[in-house]
C-alpha cells in the first residue's frame, strides 16, 4: 500500500515543545502525532456509532411506545457492573 502525509502544520513553539515533552525513549514528534490522529478518528468514529444508536432507539421507543426510565436503566447497568466485579475479582 502507498503510504501518504498530512499536510504540514504550524503550531506555536510552546505547543510544539510541550509535545516534546512527553514523547516515551524512541517515540518521534511524528509517531506521536500519528496516534493522536488515530485515537481521534477512533474516538470519532465511537461518538458517531453512540448517536446513531441513540436516534435509532428513540425512532424505536416512539415507534413502539416502549420507555425506560433513567432509574431502571441505571439499575440494570449496576448490575451488569456488580456482577462482572464479583467475576474478576471473586
């Protein structure tokens, strides 16, 4: 596959050496602005798939009439979480 470059950004110099700054023993200024793109279009990309699940279950509740509330909601999801603590950590 042929590879391909952002074009080239200007930022301001304290940007750039806060940058600097945190970059781990052999990480690039390059490798680290490549992940920080890739974690923004995965992050992106989840934000985009949580709103179209939400319309779609709006579209859903209205089509039906089905509702659930905050509280029964927020009571199923605690449970889900109690009950994957009690799995890991017995």
């Amino acid at each position: 596959m042929k590879t391909s470059t952002f074009p080239s950004l200007r930022v301001e110099a304290e940007l750039r050496l806060a940058a600097e700054s945190v970059l781990r023993e052999g990480e690039t200024l390059s490798a680290l602005i490549e992940t920080a793109v890739r974690e923004a279009i995965q992050r992106r990309q989840v934000q985009a798939d949580f709103l179209a699940r939400g319309l779609r279950a709006s579209q859903e509740a209205r089509r039906t009439g089905v509702y659930h509330s905050a509280a029964a909601v927020h009571g199923e999801l605690q449970a889900r979480l109690d009950a994957r603590r009690k799995q890991v950590l017995g």
